[in-house]
C-alpha cells in the first residue's frame, strides 16, 4: 500500500473540537478562533444550503458564530460531538432566518392590502346619509309651519333666536318655545334617546 504524497508542508492534525470548546467555554480567543477556523465552511455550508442567498447566508454564518462564542458552555460532549452541535445551531438560525423573512413578508403584503382597501365603504355611507336625510325630511313634516320656519332658519341657515325672531317677526320668547316643541317632536320621531 503506498503512503499518501503531500506537496508543501505536512498536513496538520484536525483539532479537538471538544477540547477547544471548553477553552472557549472560559473565554480563550486562540481557541476560538481556531474553532473558526475549524467550522466556518461546514456552518456556511449548512446555512447556505438552507437559505440560498450567499449574503443573507455569510450573515448568518457569523451570528452562529457568535453565538458559539456566547453559549459554548452549553456544549454538552456527552451529548454529542461539538460539530454536530454548533451545525445543529447552524440549522436552527437559517430555518429561524427563512420564517422570519417569510413572516415578514405577509405583514408586508397584509400592510399593502389595507392600504389598498379604503377607510370606509363609500357607497354605504351615501346610502346611509341619503337615508338620514329623508328620515329628517320626513319629520319637519310634522311640524307645525311656524317650528318648522324657527327650526329651518335656526339649524339649517344657522341664525340665532334673535334673528329668527326678527326674521318671522315674533317675539323671541314665542320663538324660542317654538324651536324648544320642534326639537322634542324631531327627536321623538327621530327617535334619538335623550
């Protein structure tokens, strides 16, 4: 059987993901970063394969990494190898990633329905104001013709009770009974509760 041939220098051995991870675990940057070293491409590999976008995937490359360097004293070695562990956050953060983009994404499309949608319905309230306006008509009906003119020129072309007076030639007092009986028959046929 022959030996393998190496070109250059000769190749170093994998490091001790375990060992290294409990020198991270105590905030040993040397271990770190050859746990970066060490990890980098498969954790980019995971993520990329998950994500598709080269961008939005190095991005996450480096939050999982950070997140090694944070949480590294929760590697359990009896659970597990410490590569299986950091790809398994690795996986995590990109499914994280593609259902916050995909949330994001029916907020954003929700937002732009609403916009869309105007505040109220257009029609129903014409209708509703068309009808309001013949309930109305149809209760200074029953008024007598003098609360009806004081109720007009009161409410309708805004004058005051001394210019309503003036205007029908009436003693004030007689006009502010008049518009005082009109109201209360308008409200009961309306039939707004006081």
């Amino acid at each position: 059987m022959k030996e393998p041939v190496h070109i250059g220098r000769s190749p170093s051995p994998e490091p001790d993901l375990q060992q290294l991870m409990g020198s991270v675990a105590l905030g040993d940057q040397e271990a770190f970063a050859a746990v970066y070293d060490a990890v980098a491409g498969p954790v980019l590999g995971v993520v990329r394969s998950v994500l598709r976008d080269r961008a939005q995937s190095e991005e996450v490359m480096q939050e999982v990494l950070v997140e090694v360097w944070r949480t590294a004293a929760r590697f359990r070695p009896d659970r597990g190898t410490a590569i299986n562990w950091i790809l398994t956050l690795a996986h995590r953060r990109a499914v994280d990633r593609v259902r916050s983009v995909e949330a994001s994404a029916v907020r954003e499309h929700k937002a732009a329905l609403l916009d869309q949608l105007p505040e109220y319905d257009e029609v129903t309230e014409q209708v509703q104001t068309r009808l309001e306006r013949e309930q109305v008509r149809r209760c200074l009906r029953t008024l007598t013709e003098l609360q009806r003119q004081a109720v007009t020129l009161a409410y309708y072309r805004g004058l005051t009770y001394r210019q309503v007076a003036e205007a029908l030639a009436l003693p004030l007092g007689t006009v502010k009974t008049r518009l005082r009986d009109g109201l209360i028959r308008l409200r009961d046929c309306l039939g707004v509760t006081a």
